[in-house]
C-alpha cells in the first residue's frame, strides 16, 4: 500500500501539506521523497490523495473520464463544491468544456498571437524604459504586476482604468492567509459582476477585441441549440481570462528574473544567442512552475500502482513534483535552458491551458526587452518578497541591481 497519513508523526515521518510555509520555502525534498516513497500519497488530515511521478500526472491530466474537472481544480474549491456558474470553462467537463473552450479559443490564434506580439513588445518598452536610468529593476512590480494585466485587457478591450480594479481582485482571489487554506464562497464562488458594465458600454461600442467578437457569435450548445452567449457567460469567461492571464504570467516573471540571475553563465548565452530565449523560458516553466497543483474531483474509482483512489475523493496533480521527476528528466535538479523541458506546467489534454501560447509570447518578448537593456543583474534576495499563496507560488517582489 502506497498511501501515507499525513498527521503521524515523528523523526523522518513522510507528510505533505500544501499549505505548510516552511515546506513551501522549497518543496523539492519532500516532492522527491512522495515520488520514491508515496507516489500515491493520501493525506488523512486534509483528506485528498496525490498522485507526483510525472507519467501518473501526465496520465490524470489526461484522464477525463474518470477524473473531473466540473467542481474545479483548487483543492479547496473542490472539497468546497460551491455552486459553479455556467462558463467558468476551466472547470468544466466535456461536451459543454468543448463548446465553451471553442469559443474563448479565438482570442489565443497562432495568427492573432503574431498579431499583437509589437503591441505586447510595446507594453513592455513601456514598463522598462523609465528604469534604464538607474540601477534597478524589479522583476515583479515592474514588470509583471503591469505587463500581463495590460496585454489581457488589449485583447479583451478593457480600458486601462479597469485594469487595476480587475488586477487586484485577481489577486486577492487566489490569496489563502498564510498556512491555511484558500477560503471558497460554496454561493458566490465566482463572479464576474466587475465586468458588467464595462460589457453594457461595449454592447453600444463595438470594437474589434474579443469582447465584441463574443457578444455576436452565434454557436451550437450542447443541446444543439444555435444561440449566443448569455450575458452572464460573457461575464464569468472574461473573469477566468482575467484571473489566469495576471497572476500565473506575473508571478512567471519573478521566476525568470531569479533563475537567470543565479545563473549569470546561461544568462550571457541568451544575450549572445536570443533564439535560445524560448527554450530558457521552458526551462523556468519546469523549474519553478507558478502553478504546482492541479486538482481534480475523482468521479469514478481509479487505480494507480495497485492503489485505489475511491470515486468521491479530492486528487492533487502535482505537476511541480512531475516537472522535477527523474523518472523522466536527466539531473532534474539542474537548471539547464539547453534541454528539452516537456514539462507539466500548462496541464496537458483537454484542459491544456489555453492562454500557454500567450504566457510564452510575454516570457519571450520580456526575457528580449531586458536582456538588451540590462544584460547583467543580481537579485537582491535580501528585499524579495514571497507571495503569500498556495494557490499560485512566485514573489510579490523579486528586485533586481542591473547593470
């Protein structure tokens, strides 16, 4: 039996809990101890099982049929169960995922991400410009708590003074007090109400964003319907795109800017050679994903080594376990932006995350801007400031000296 109880106690006892500050820090001891000794890992206290080699993860990704994704995929969302507005594609099952993802998948085109690539190179311009005349940068405040904010609301249409207000609630969101799990609202779960009016004016003021495109699309639901999208769904869609394009792409930044200062040998390769600029952000994708666990609710039983996970159980995916797996990656603890890094950071299958081709347009482009600006910087770890969440794990400040 592969399962563990997460409250015993005493020297060198295995136990994991997501929200634990200390194993937070660095997780990657305990990561390498679930996957060795507890791939199947329950947690009696908490009450949710853990699935951490890479294949098992890879392999609950993609398992739609057993393992559900309709009552979310935080862990505390899922043990909640709150009740789940029509839209919130995330977490969704198909058939209706597929008609809702179809329609929200407009916005992420190969050919409307090279259309805006000058327009995301010019938010960032315009984030690091005013910098280039002192000695610092902050990977976080400068550049990611502005930059993906302001690319979600040019492809939604969203004026800049809704922005901020979108920004923080985002934030706050996703925020747990420190140790403790992500309080849910089993009622009011999600609510997409900071967009309606702005939706209401855009109905009057077309434009060519999303917002337009999905008030006048006509589509087939899932009861063969042909009809448009509810005003209500509209809202709830442009809440899931708000949330997930600020916080795990502004959190990514803080990442890139630590492991690339840490790393001053791989960072002058990429000054030298740009085109391995989109490997090295794989490469930090792997290494310090923003997102370590995604959770499913287990619809009907499902196996894994022997081990049964019973139908009714909360399941972690624990993608930053797998990312770090050596069952699957050569000296996994290395960072190396020359490898292959086929991580687990956007998911995988039917839930594969629809924004990673934009997460990868800002990473690139961002990594570019700052390299030619500043092709040297140390991270002043002695003010950086973690993110006091569970829920999406970066830094609320990662400064930099640049030079």
């Amino acid at each position: 039996m592969h399962a563990f109880d997460g409250d015993q106690s005493g020297a060198g006892q295995l136990s994991y809990d997501p929200y634990d500050i200390e194993i937070d820090v660095d997780p990657y001891p305990t990561y390498r101890r679930l996957r060795d000794e507890a791939p199947v890992y329950y947690n009696e206290r908490l009450d949710f099982w853990g699935l951490s080699r890479f294949a098992d993860v890879e392999a609950g990704l993609r398992d739609i049929d057993n393992l559900s994704s309709a009552k979310g995929d935080i862990l505390e969302v899922v043990k909640a169960e709150p009740v789940m507005p029509l839209g919130v594609f995330i977490n969704e099952d198909p058939p209706l995922h597929t008609v809702h993802r179809l329609l929200v998948s407009r916005a992420f085109t190969p050919r409307k991400m090279a259309a805006i690539e000058e327009h995301v190179r010019a938010f960032c311009a315009a984030c690091l410009d005013p910098l280039t005349e002192g000695d610092r940068l902050d990977f976080t405040l400068h550049l990611g708590a502005e930059m993906p904010m302001r690319v979600i609301g040019m492809l939604v249409g969203m004026p800049d003074s809704l922005q901020r207000s979108v920004r923080s609630i985002a934030g706050r969101r996703l925020r747990n007090e420190p140790g403790k799990p992500l309080k849910v609202s089993k009622t009011n779960y999600f609510n997409g109400n900071m967009f309606a009016d702005y939706v209401a004016w855009r109905e009057q003021n077309p434009s060519d964003d999303l917002v337009t495109e999905l008030l006048n699309v006509e589509f087939k639901d899932v009861s063969g319907t042909v009809r448009r999208l509810s005003t209500d769904e509209l809202l709830v869609f442009l809440g899931v795109i708000a949330n997930a394009g600020t916080e795990t792409v502004g959190r990514l930044f803080g990442w890139l800017g630590k492991l690339l200062g840490e790393h001053p040998d791989q960072r002058r390769e990429l000054v030298a050679d740009p085109s391995l600029i989109p490997l090295a952000v794989e490469e930090v994708l792997r290494y310090e994903p923003p997102v370590h666990h995604i959770a499913r609710y287990v619809a009907k039983d499902v196996e894994f080594h022997g081990q049964t996970i019973p139908a009714g159980s909360a399941l972690l995916l624990m993608a930053g376990a797998a990312n770090r797996d050596e069952r699957k990656f050569d000296d996994p603890e290395r960072f190396d932006i020359h490898r292959n890094a086929n991580h687990l950071s956007f998911g995988r299958g039917t839930h594969f995350c629809l924004g990673a081709s934009l997460a990868r347009l800002e990473g690139r482009i961002a990594l570019e801007e700052i390299l030619k600006r500043w092709p040297d910087w140390t991270i002043d770890s002695e003010h950086a400031v973690r993110a006091p969440t569970a829920t999406v794990r970066g830094w609320d400040s990662m400064p930099a000296i640049v030079g």
